[in-house]
C-alpha cells in the first residue's frame, strides 16, 4: 500500500530527524482523520481477505506499506497494524529503511 498521500511530518523541522516510533509523530499522524482513515481502510482490507487466505492454507501474508522516504508514515501504519493484528497472528515487522 502506498500511503505518500497523507501529510508527511517530514516537513516538520521537529519531526523531521524522528520516526513513525517516535511519540511526536505518533500524535501528529495519529490526529490526523485521513491517516485514520487511511490504516482502517487497510486494516478492514487485510481482515477481510486474511480468512481466506488461511483456507488455502498459506503460510504467511506479507502486507508491505510505503512512503516517500520510509521513515514517518509508511512506519507509523505498519506499527498501528502489527499492534492491532498481533493480538490474534503471529506478526513479523521489517522496516527496510530503519537502521
């Protein structure tokens, strides 16, 4: 999912240096109605197809998210889904752009 079309705290010289960990960008993405409309959309979409996948019995789903730089956004929303699914799944997180 390609998510560069929610504001990026990038622009923000306070955010700038932090990552989607971080508290302040959690807050900033988090009050934003589109990046909570956004991860419910995929949220939603990954519940309702998820079911069938396990029928067919695959091992694994990957659910890959992206942004511009891969460091704010596209990290905020996979932190937001590996919390919500790994209540229930066994959930593996890669940022490829965090060291």
């Amino acid at each position: 999912f390609d998510v560069r079309m929610v504001p990026n705290p990038h622009y923000d010289l306070r955010l700038r240096p932090l990552t989607g960990r971080d508290a302040p960008v959690i807050e900033f993405l988090g009050n934003l109605p589109a990046v909570q409309d956004l991860l419910g959309d995929i949220r939603n979409f990954v519940e309702k197809w998820l079911p069938s996948f396990k029928r067919d019995n695959r091992s694994y789903l990957t659910v890959a998210i992206g942004c511009t730089g891969g460091q704010h956004r596209s990290v905020y929303i996979v932190e937001q889904l590996a919390k919500h699914f790994s209540a229930q799944e066994n959930v593996v997180v890669r940022h490829r752009q965090l060291s």
